[in-house]
C-alpha cells in the first residue's frame, strides 16, 4: 500500500476542500507523519463528498449573466430600489463583459468556476490513483475509477467551455492556442503549472470518458441519479463529441443513452402540476439521467430582481408552445409585455415547501439527447446530402416537440433546405435548454456571433447599451485574479479594451 505523507495529505486536503473531521472515517491513522487510506468503500464514499458538485456547490452565476437570454430587468416590476441597484451594480461587470471583469467578482467563490472545478478534480484524481491499491473487489474499483474518469472529463469540458478558445474557433491551432492546466495527480502544486494545449485538454477529455464508459458498464446496478453510470457517461460522451464536431460519435454515443431511455416529459401532463412544489429541473423529471450542482448557480432570488429573460427568447416561442407558461413564469399575467418572465418559478423555484422531488442545479435529460442527435443528423445532412439524416434529424425534434406544444397547436416539421433544418435545431435547442448554463458555450460553437445587453439605471430611460462583437476576446473568460496571483507561470487570457455603453 502506498503511503501519504501527512504534509501532503494537508495540502490536499485543504486544496479540495476536505475538513479533517469528516475524512476520519476514510482514513486509518497508522502513525503520528502517515496516513494510509484503506477500503475501495471508503473511497467511493469520499468521492461522493468530495468529487461530486453538491446543492451547496455554487460556483458558475456568473456565466448566466453572459448571454443573450437574458436583458436588464427595469419593470415597473421590480422598480429601481437600493437593493437592486446595489445588485446590478455588482453584477454589471461581467454583464457588459468587461475585461477582467472578475477582478470584483473572483474572491467570491460563487463567481469563480475555476477553484470550484479544480478541487472538484483533485477529488477524482485522489480516487485515481489509489483505486488500485485499496482493499475491495474489482467490481468496486472499476465504479470508483469509472466515476472518477467521467467526473474528471466533465470538469475539463466546463473549464474548456469557460478559459479556452472553442474547440472549432476560425483559424484556431489545437496544438498551440492554450487550454488549461492538466492536473492528473493529487501530487499537484499550483505554483508553476502551466496551461496545456487545447489539443492536449480535449484528448484528455476523451480518453477519461472513454475510460469511464468502459469501466462503469458493469456497475449498471448502482444506478442513482446523483451519480455517474454508463448511461450517463455515454450522455456526457455525446455531448463532447458535439462541441468537437465528431457527428458521428455524438450519433453512436446518443443512441446508447435513447435506446435504453426515451422518455419525455409531456407538457400537456407537467402543466396541470404547481411548478412551485414539482420543478422541471428536479429529479422527479422522468428525462432525468443525472443530476448535480445547486439552484444557486441559476438567476435566483437577489439576482433575479435585476435580469429576466430578454425580448428575443421570449419572442422566438411559437403559439402553442407550452414551455413559455411552464419553463418561464410571467411577473405579471395582465400586464405580461410590461413586466417580462421571471426567472426561477418555472423550470426552477426559489422556494419549495413540500415539493416533489430535490431541485437540481444542472440536470443529463433526454430532451437534450434528442437535440443532440437531431443537430449531429442535420450536420451530416448538410456535409452529404444523404436524405435518411435530415429524417432522423427531422423525427427526432418532431419526437420532443410533440411533447411541448398543445395537441391544438402541434405541427409537424418537414423538410425544406438544409441550412433551415440546422436552424430549426438551433432554435429548438434555444427554446428547451434556456437557463441550463448552456446557451453560452453554444454561442462560442456557434461562431462567436455579436450580441448586446441593455443595462437600465435609475430609470427606463436611463439605459446603456452593451456590444459583444463578433469572435470577440471576452468570449474567453479571464483567469481570475487571484489564480493568476498564485501561480506566475500562468499566461492569461487575452482581454479586449474596457466596453463602453451608448446611450439609445
């Protein structure tokens, strides 16, 4: 059995933010300078504390404040208090995507992914390399290594998502541009460690979830919604393979997850249910694969008094969509185009008295797999010009949307070009998954288009007008100030000059 050094162990511990009353029970104490850490159990149970992100994990609110889904929210509503300018003002940094727009926001954990990420991945590496070498069966070490791979995979794509440029950036070099640090040891030191390639990150990504899908496949019978089995690994495998463009594996992944699992949520059926005591991100959903996070990270509460969702998603809705009065709640149902959607109460409560089923922070679900496979369909559509994928694409956003609108106002997509169907999977995708944390990083796939924000002042005539341009730096996040303090050897991201608002 491999030893860990006490000193060693502190700083780990410390890193990944473990308190040593709670790993007691996960480590014998063999002398005054060692700790050697025992069963594959105790390690399972470990990862569970220390390698998932929990309901108290908040750590990417920030990112919700970066797309287009969401505007400014001066209604008569909320109208102008000192609370919510306070609010606004905290938060109008990262909202008007200035550069290093962390610098107030980073030491506050809420807003800074890269910590919450990192000691999330410390935890998975920990079980990694001591899997092999605790006492238990192999059937428990494959679910502990098979858990750690697919967690690591996650961690990377996220970080990927927010440091680095795309995956299919213009012009980009996977061999040269920079992605972020590996760290594959719990022997990590931050001082010195430097960014790897976006090449490097993202084989190392594939690697751990090809791992995780090998080694999770016999483990079927542990089957939970809060952690990671082979079903939800494929889910993951599907969706790397989309950001990376390998139309073929999102395909073959996808089908592993829907052959076993199709169900939809019928909205017609969800709309009859009090969204306050059955959220639609919950794990009472039936399209729920995996769950993990908090409802923190989403605009709620305090947040929420100063953005609701913007004009252009509320408008993309078609009659008959049953996701605008269910997802999104209005403020006000007399004076609905006055006062915009709130968020929270639909897809997400701030409250849940009595409830059905644990609020999640980010929810694996089927819907999302049928956009997937759509999307892959549409693009190989277009490449080839082989008609039986713009079917498949075309049956499966047919197969979700007959779920979301009413029977009254449900129509069947046929095909027309296939720039329209690839469209149509954008905008479908837009419609179901708002407020998922994913409409960014779709954003930076998309091309990196130009986008704005209106921010409002003390009045509604008092408003500015903020401009992403196109392919613009801040489609990067910058490393936040105090990661870059503590380890020289990191090169920050570009950032583009400070963005200045113009009165309209």
């Amino acid at each position: 059995m491999k030893k860990i050094n006490l000193k060693t162990t502190i700083a780990l511990l410390l890193l990944t933010g473990v308190c040593f009353s709670s790993c007691k029970k996960f480590l014998e104490e063999q002398s005054q300078d060692e700790l050697v850490p025992t069963k594959t159990s105790d390690f399972i149970e470990l990862l569970n504390g220390d390698g998932y992100l929990t309901r108290t994990d908040v750590s990417m609110q920030a990112v919700t404040l970066l797309d287009d889904d969401i505007r400014s929210a001066f209604t008569p509503y909320w109208g102008p208090t000192a609370s919510t300018q306070q609010q606004g003002q905290m938060t109008l940094p990262a909202y008007s995507w200035q550069p290093n727009w962390d610098a107030q926001l980073s030491t506050n954990s809420n807003f800074n992914p890269w910590i919450k990420l990192y000691s999330k991945i410390s935890g998975a590496n920990v079980a990694l390399q001591y899997a092999d070498e605790s006492i238990g069966t192999e059937v428990d070490k494959n679910y502990l290594k098979g858990q750690a791979y697919a967690l690591r995979a996650y961690y990377y794509f996220m970080l990927m998502n927010l440091y680095a440029k795309p995956f299919n950036a213009p012009g980009i070099n996977r061999d040269v541009d920079l992605g972020v640090p590996l760290v594959l040891s719990s022997d990590y030191k931050e001082e010195g460690a430097k960014r790897n390639t976006v090449g490097e990150v993202y084989n190392q990504i594939v690697s751990d979830i090809t791992n995780a899908i090998e080694l999770l496949g016999s483990n079927r019978k542990r089957n939970t919604l809060y952690r990671f089995n082979d079903m939800s690994a494929h889910f993951l495998a599907g969706r790397i393979a989309l950001y990376m463009e390998d139309w073929a594996g999102v395909i073959a992944h996808t089908d592993a997850v829907l052959n076993e699992k199709q169900s939809l949520t019928d909205l017609n059926v969800w709309g009859t249910v009090n969204p306050s005591l059955t959220p639609f991100i919950s794990v009472a959903n039936t399209e729920a694969l995996f769950a993990d996070g908090s409802q923190g990270d989403f605009m709620v509460a305090g947040q929420a008094q100063n953005y609701t969702y913007s004009d252009e998603l509320i408008g993309s809705f078609e009659t008959g969509d049953l996701r605008k009065g269910i997802y999104m709640v209005p403020l006000s149902a007399s004076s609905i185009t006055n006062y915009g959607y709130d968020f929270g109460p639909g897809k997400r409560p701030t409250t849940l008295t009595g409830g059905n089923g644990v609020i999640a922070g980010r929810l694996f679900r089927t819907a999302e797999a049928f956009l997937n496979r759509a999307e892959a369909h549409a693009q190989l559509y277009k490449q080839t010009g082989n008609v039986s994928h713009a079917t498949a694409a075309l049956a499966d956003l047919n197969t979700l949307r007959r779920k979301r609108f009413t029977s009254a106002a449900y129509k069947e997509w046929t095909l027309t070009t296939a720039e329209a169907l690839y469209t149509n999977c954008k905008t479908e995708r837009r419609r179901e998954l708002f407020d998922e944390h994913h409409r960014w990083f779709d954003l930076r796939r998309y091309g990196m288009p130009s986008i704005s924000h209106v921010y409002y002042g003390t009045s509604a005539t008092n408003r500015l007008r903020f401009t992403l341009e196109a392919n613009d730096p801040q489609y990067v996040l910058p490393i936040p100030a105090n990661v870059m303090d503590r380890n020289l050897s990191l090169i920050h991201n570009p950032q583009g000059p400070a963005r200045e608002g113009v009165p309209f």
